[in-house]
C-alpha cells in the first residue's frame, strides 16, 4: 500500500523544540518542512530594520501593510547546513531572525491581523500538494484544522529556557538565563492572550509533553501514535 501524502501541523509553546522535532520527522517521511515560526520573525526582522518598531514596541501598522505587499520571505535549501534557511528579499537571515530581539517582539508582530493573512497565504500555497509538516501556533487551530495528524508540544518553562539558554551560547553569542526565561514566560502569554488565533490546542491534538524526552524518544512517540494510522513509513 503506497504511503499517502497527509498534513502534519506541530503547534504549542515557544522554545519546545517543534522545529527541531518537525525537522526530523519530516527527514524520515521525505516530507517539506516548513517553519513557520521563522516566517514571523521575518517579518520581525524586517520591521526592526527598517524602523517600524520602537522602543517602547509600539509598531507602524500603516507603513508594515503597506511594506508587506511587496517583500519576498523563501525559505532556501543551504547545502553548507543540510537544511532550508529564510531569505528576505533575496538576503539570507537565518542568523538574524534567531536573535533576542527579534524573539522579544516577534509575538506581537505575530498578533497583527494582516501579518497573519500574510504568512497564512504562504502556508497555503506550500500545502497545497500535502506532504509537509508545519510548526507554529495556530497550525492545526486556524492554518489548516483539518489536518489529518495535529500535535501540541509543550514543556517545563525552564526547561524550554534552558534550551534556548544553550542555543544562543553555542552560536557564540552572550545570555542571561533569568533574562531568557523571563521571555519564554512572556511569549507564553502573549501567544495565549492575543486576540488573533490565540495559542489553544485543538481538540483533536495528540499532547505532547517533551520536558523528559530526548529526540530519539519523541520520534518513537511519533511512530506509536501515527505510523499504523497513516501508513507512514519511516526511513
């Protein structure tokens, strides 16, 4: 029986490790991984470089709308990584998007109605043949509720901020932990107070607490639930 090609939409909390999960499923399935997440931060990105966040996060929506029509976000193969890195506009900025800043304020750029048309219209266009997994927030809630498997991962906040802890350090760059869970923290509040697609699991989303399992353990997961199901197989 020939695999069939399904959506798989990863939601849940900030720094639970869905794209580093939706990776490697989607490496064993042969399936497109699309981050979604990095989608946001580039529009983050964006708005901070070109002066449409201030300090106090206060954004200019007028200007971003109208900025929106006519930058380009692709996600790009990178041999160098073995993986696909985010260009804006046709600048790799991968690195960029990945720092505190953009993570500090990428939740309320990511609240914005038409921010969220935006990257929802290209989600679409990438899913529009299936065989992919996403990872985000509203995946399985909003993007596409009717996903064949939805999967909400969520883990001890300062388990998560330790791991984004070690991730900013081992790219060579400077953190405080206090400072790192203090956003995990807050993050989780904004993804689960806005008022566009709030963070919620839905109904039909398998939990996944990963607090205690390492990526050897939370494949396995994935095969017990979803293998059989589905006729997934699995390199």
């Amino acid at each position: 029986m020939e695999m069939e090609k399904i959506i798989i939409a990863v939601d849940g909390h900030s720094s639970t490790g869905k794209s580093t999960f939706a990776k490697a499923v989607a490496a064993k399935l042969g399936y497109i991984y699309v981050d979604t997440g990095a989608l946001y931060r580039g529009v983050t990105y964006y708005a901070l470089k070109n002066g449409l966040i201030d300090q106090s996060n206060n954004i200019d929506k007028e200007n971003l709308k109208e900025a929106l029509k006519s930058i380009e976000l692709r996600f790009i193969f990178s041999p160098s990584v073995g993986a696909s890195e985010l260009h804006l506009n046709g600048v790799n900025i991968e690195k960029e998007i990945r720092g505190l800043e953009v993570a500090g304020r990428v939740s309320i750029v990511a609240s914005i109605p038409f921010v969220r048309e935006f990257v929802d219209s290209i989600l679409h266009k990438a899913g529009e043949e299936k065989g992919v997994i996403m990872d985000g927030r509203d995946i399985g809630t909003v993007v596409f509720p009717d996903a064949e498997i939805k999967i909400f991962m969520t883990a001890n906040p300062k388990v998560r901020a330790m791991r984004r802890y070690r991730e900013i350090i081992a790219k060579g760059e400077s953190a405080d932990f206090d400072e790192v869970l203090a956003n995990v923290i807050e993050r989780d509040r904004l993804d689960e107070t806005r008022e566009t697609a709030p963070l919620r699991r839905a109904p039909d989303a398998i939990f996944l607490d990963n607090s205690e399992m390492n990526m050897d353990d939370q494949i396995v997961w994935f095969v017990n639930n979803f293998s059989d199901r589905w006729n997934l197989k699995l390199k």
